[in-house]
C-alpha cells in the first residue's frame, strides 16, 4: 500500500484552514484522515475512525483539553473539521476509574461533555481514543490486517507477522470495555507503536499526524508482504456450466425474490447493483463459496451492511433458465431460516426486548457472473458491493495464510443488535416509494418530467426515457435519487427493450411503468392519410403496448406485482375536432390499460390510465394552442382555463394523478381525469 503523505498537500491544506480559524494539529488530522478515507481496503462507508488531542475553546471562552474524534455519520475519505468534534478530554479520562459504563450512558457522557452541542456524536470508539495517551491515534479495518486475525490462531500469527512493535487486544464488543482493555494492553507495553483487535482491525499512533500515518500504512504492508509471501495454492474451481445465463435474465428473479413481503400483497423491495471483475469472478467460482459465504462477515461493523454474511447461489444454466427462479428463491427462503433462527436463539440469551430485522441478504454471490448488493436504495446495494468485494479481498487473504475463521454470529449478534445501531435504524424512516424503480417515458416533455420528480421525491429511483438523449439526462439529473435518462425512440421495438434492459442493468428490476409519451397530428379525419394516422397509431397505442409488455415481463419474472400507467388524454373520451390521428388511437390506449388490468391482475399487476387535458407540454405548444382554441371558437385563456373550475391544469397536477394512482394499491382499471372539469369527458 502506497504512502501517500505529501509535504506541500499537508500545508496547503493547514494554510487553507488556518485562513478559517482552524488549527494546524486539526487541520493535518483531516489531512490524514481523507488520507486513509480514501482507501477502500483500510476505510469503508463510514468505517474506521481518528482523533488528536488538542486544546479548544468553549462557548464562553474557557480553554479546554479535548480529544477531537470523528463524529458519527461522517465519511473519513472527505471529512471536515467539524466532523471531528472536540469532547473535554478530562471528563472521559476519569472514566477509566469507572468499573461499568453502559452504552447509552457512554453515549450521553460524551454529549455532555461536547465543546459544540451541535456537533454529531462522537464514535463510539471515542473512550479508546481517549485512553491512549497519544497526541494522534488511527484505527482502520483493513482486509490485510483481516486476514490475519481472522484465523483460529490469530494471537500467534499476529506475532509471528508483527513481533513485539504491536499490542493484541482480544476481541471485545466496541465500547467501555474494549477502551479500557486496549489501554491495559497499551500500558503493560508503551513501546508498541500500535494494537491489533481481534476479528476488528488496527490501530496506530504517534506524537504527531505524520507518525500515526506512517505507521498505519508500514504495518499494513507488513500484513500484505506477509500474505504474498506465505500465499497457499488456489482452491479448487466449482464447475460452471457449458452456457451461462446472463446476469440480467436473473437479475428481475432475484430482485422479486429478497423483497420483503409484508402481507396482502404488499412488498418492500430492494434495489440491486450488479458488480463483476476478474478477481470477483476466480474468487467466486471457489468450490468452498457457499462454506466462506457461511462462516460470516470478516469485521463485525460490516453486520450493518451485508448482515450475517453474503448468499451464495449455483452458476445460472442458460439451457435451464425457466428453472433458475425457484432456485434462487429456496436460497433465500433457506438463508432467512437460518436468520431466523439466529436472531431467536441469541435474542433468547438475555431479556432484552428486540424487533428483529429483516432476513433478506444483502450480497448474493453467483458463480461465473458476479455478485449483486442489495439495499432499499441504489446508494445501499452500491454500499453492499463494495463491502462484497473487501470481504473479498479480505477472505482471499485469510484462506492465503490459513483459515478464515472470523467472529463468530454469536458475537457478531450483540454487535447487529446493538441498541445504538438500532437507534439510528429507527430513525430511518422509508419513504412510499423507497426502493421501488419507476421508468417514465416522454420522460423530457412537462408532464415527464413533473411526474418523474414527484417520484423520486417520495423515494423512487426513476429511468427517464426521451428520444432526446441529452434532455433525458437532464431530467435525470433534475429528479435526483441516481435516476438515470436514457435516449431511445420507443417507436422502435429495440431501442425500447434496450432501455428496460438498462433499467434492469442499473437497479435489478421495475417496479412502475408511466407510459407518457406522445404526440398530436392535426387534420380531418376523412381527409388524413393513412402514414399520418399509421404514425400516430405507432407512438400513440404501439408504443404503449411495446413498453407495458416489457414492463410486464421483468414484473412476472419478479413476482412481486407492479403499476403500469397510461396518459391517455382526453381525447380516448372526448373527440375534438379535426384531432382523430391523435384521439383515435389515445382511445385503443384506454382500453389497452383495460385489458392489462384484467390480464394480469392475478399478478398484482395494476394498470390505470390518466385523461389530461389541455397541459401546456412539448405536445400542447404555443402554437398548437393557439390552433386548438381557433378550431373551438375561444380565446387562447379561455381554452386553457375552460373548465368547471375555470383554472389552467399543470404537469404537476398530471403527476400527482399519477402518484395517486401508484399508491392506491387496491384500484385497478382505473381513469383518473384531470382537467379542471370538463363534463363531456367524463366517464359514464
């Protein structure tokens, strides 16, 4: 591992900081802290932590001893001074008197003693930090430092690769009890330069920024030399078969498949990002797998992420795909089980009252492809890969030099169902559409875009679909929540699949189809020819019917039901003059949305449709507006506002028909109007 000090990056940036009143020891924390953040195989996802001690002044302009300690919630790769609040150092070293400190009183002594009530909660490694006497301390989860303790003979072999410049803490819960036990093992040997814990990881230390860096990184490569040098051959290679399937065939499978069924129907799903390299792949194609995947998770603060452990599945036969799904789906019924089974037999250790959490992987290992991460946003899946491939990395290198054995799930329990963790999962509150995937097509035009931002603001990952790329992705971008724009003409069957197949690639599946798109023809209908009319019908009806099968298709393949919905304007109920090329096949949509509703509402699969009118839109310009209102006799404000409630209708107002719609989960066949009023169009 590179040491990526820098003398000119360090002052640049204490200077930089000192123009904002921050001092040079905090400043060259952060230095050094971004330093080890940005290192995948030492910090991951909020991981790892850091601190310094120094001096601070209060609210009031006392002066203080404090230990500057990252703050919970804050990453280490771009951290700022205030994500390492000053706590008063004197109060927490008194706390090493103390024969017990709960977690919640641990929490409030640090509060308590914050310089800055405002500031985030320092880590709950904070007391550890405190107990050591050194000016900076460092502490990482790295995959080398993994691979050694994560053995049965761990103490040994950290050693035999460490000698006597590193303390072993043995493992011990994060906490009180974990401070006070490294500081024992610090002060029965002040010549070590620092402590590996047990199944956790590595902390170092120094007098100064430069030092505790230095020496993070020079004992984790003496890990890594000592894994490359000791290395064992290859494990055997599981047989893969003659044609795989590819990972979108089973990706919609297996998205259905860890959704969260809460009863009549209804489901929390999970968005799933596919991650695949070289060194997934040879590693995953072990014929020891399924037992490394079985044994748990190589540090216990990835309990959070990928809980117990990943899921390995069997390599997808192309030849037999249309069995592939119950096979995924006895895997997961099998590794909920085993959840299940232990949540109650820890839980039943102690009287302590526990909601159990899901039991749905978070990683699912799949031999010759790759491996999906699963979460309730594409943020979380991402998250879960990338702890897929440092747990990786890190068993790899355990299986190197000996056996991986991390902690065991009794102990890593405590730890999943720590009441500090789940004071945080608490207050994560989802939002209706969380971890559901919309795909809105005429995605750029107003009601598109409207109805694509409504979504994504009530949790929805949207694929916004336009034949203008670039205007795609604005839209995209304009939505929020990694949304994606994708140009396509939908008129084009292929183009049409490619941009579901996309959907799939990016979030595992759909969930929502709001099939928008469209444009007006004007003219007399016995008067029209037949290639306006015929291209009218391939946007207006065909391409509807293009996109609800593909939608229709990943929703059966993952069996957790789906909304398919309809702009189908007015004009499917309320003709206009000379606007049949246009009406004529929006009425076909109608009832195409009808017959959705009957076809497949035995799979929970809904289909509405939406009759707007008179929307100011890519399809309703200026200039059709003014055609339109000429044709009816009326003035431009009177056509848009000529209604019962006399008031011009919005895109917005389109979608949040369409979000009604969404959400109603019990309405099916359903045409919902919004146009202000407009008796002669509504339904009888």
């Amino acid at each position: 591992m590179k040491n990526l000090w820098n003398d000119g990056d360090a002052e640049k940036l204490v200077a930089d900081y000192a123009k904002k009143g921050v001092a040079r020891d905090l400043a060259l924390r952060v230095y050094t802290t971004r330093l080890l953040g940005g290192e995948p195989r030492l910090v991951l996802h909020g991981g790892g932590n850091t601190s310094c001690k120094t001096k601070a002044v209060d609210l009031v302009g006392d002066e203080w001893d404090v230990l500057c300690v990252k703050g919970s919630g804050w990453d280490m790769g771009v951290i700022e001074p205030q994500g390492l609040p000053a706590v008063k150092l004197g109060a927490l070293l008194k706390a090493r008197s103390l024969t017990r400190l709960s977690d919640e009183d641990m929490v409030a002594l640090q509060r308590v003693n914050l310089i800055d009530p405002s500031s985030p909660n320092p880590s709950v490694e904070t007391l550890l930090h405190a107990f050591l006497p050194h000016k900076f301390v460092d502490h990482t989860h790295s995959t080398a430092i993994l691979a050694i303790v994560d053995q049965d003979d761990s103490e040994a072999l950290s050693e035999k690769v460490f000698g006597s410049k590193m303390g072993f803490v043995p493992y011990i819960m994060p906490g009180f009890d974990l401070a006070k036990a490294a500081a024992d093992v610090f002060e029965a040997d002040p010549t070590v330069e620092g402590l590996i814990l047990d199944k956790h990881g590595i902390f170092t230390f120094g007098d100064d920024a430069k030092q505790a860096y230095d020496r993070m990184i020079h004992y984790v490569n003496v890990a890594e030399d000592f894994i490359a040098s000791h290395g064992k051959p290859r494990t055997e290679k599981a047989a893969l078969p003659a044609r795989l399937a590819k990972p979108a065939e089973i990706a919609p499978m297996l998205r259905g498949a860890v959704a969260v069924a809460r009863g009549e129907g209804r489901f929390d799903r999970m968005i799933s990002d596919f991650r695949t390299s070289d060194t997934i792949v040879d590693f995953i194609n072990s014929a020891k797998i399924a037992d490394y995947a079985g044994r748990g998770v190589s540090t216990p603060d990835l309990s959070i992420r990928i809980k117990t452990g990943p899921m390995a599945l069997p390599a997808p036969d192309a030849d037999e795909i249309g069995g592939y799904k119950s096979v995924i789906r006895s895997h997961v019924e099998q590794f909920a089980k085993d959840y299940r089974a232990y949540f109650e037999s820890n839980d039943a250790l102690d009287d302590v009252k526990r909601t159990m959490l899901d039991q749905m992987p978070r990683l699912t290992l799949v031999p010759g492809l790759g491996m999906f991460g699963h979460g309730r946003t594409l943020k979380d899946a991402k998250i879960a890969s990338d702890v897929g491939e440092m747990w990786i990395e890190a068993v790899r290198g355990a299986e190197a030099v000996g056996d991986f054995r991390p902690l065991s799930k009794a102990d890593l329990f405590p730890l999943e169902y720590w009441s500090l963790e789940q004071a945080k999962l608490a207050s994560n509150k989802p939002k209706p559409l969380t971890g559901q995937v919309v795909l809105v097509t005429g995605g750029a035009g107003a009601i598109g875009t409207a109805t694509a931002k409504l979504f994504v603001d009530n949790g929805a990952h949207a694929v916004v679909v336009d034949l203008d790329a670039s205007r795609a992705a604005e839209a995209a971008k304009k939505a929020g929540n990694s949304s994606i724009g994708i140009g396509a003409d939908i008129t084009d069957p292929a183009q049409m699949r490619a941009a579901f197949d996309k959907a799939v690639a990016v979030y595992g599946g759909l969930d929502i189809l709001v099939s928008n798109a469209g444009a007006a023809w004007e003219g007399r209908i016995g008067e029209l020819d037949d290639a306006t009319l015929r291209k009218s019908f391939e946007l207006n009806f065909f391409a509807h019917q293009s996109a609800a099968q593909n939608a229709v298709r990943i929703m059966l393949e993952q069996g957790t039901g789906g909304v398919l919905l309809f702009n189908t304007s007015k004009q499917a109920i309320n003709p206009g003059p000379k606007f049949g090329a246009y009406g004529i096949p929006k009425a076909a949509t109608l009832f195409l949305s009808r017959q959705y509703a009957l076809d497949y509402g035995a799979h929970g699969i809904r289909s509405n449709a939406v009759n707007a009118d008179r929307i100011r839109s890519g399809l309703l310009t200026d200039a059709m507006i003014a055609s339109r209102s000429g044709a009816r006799g009326v003035s431009e404000k009177e056509y848009m506002s000529g209604n019962l409630l006399g008031q011009e209708v919005t895109a917005e107002d389109v979608a949040q028909a369409f979000l009604h719609q969404a959400l109603a989960e019990r309405t099916t066949a359903d045409v919902t109007t919004v146009d202000g009023g407009n008796i002669a169009a509504a339904l009888r």
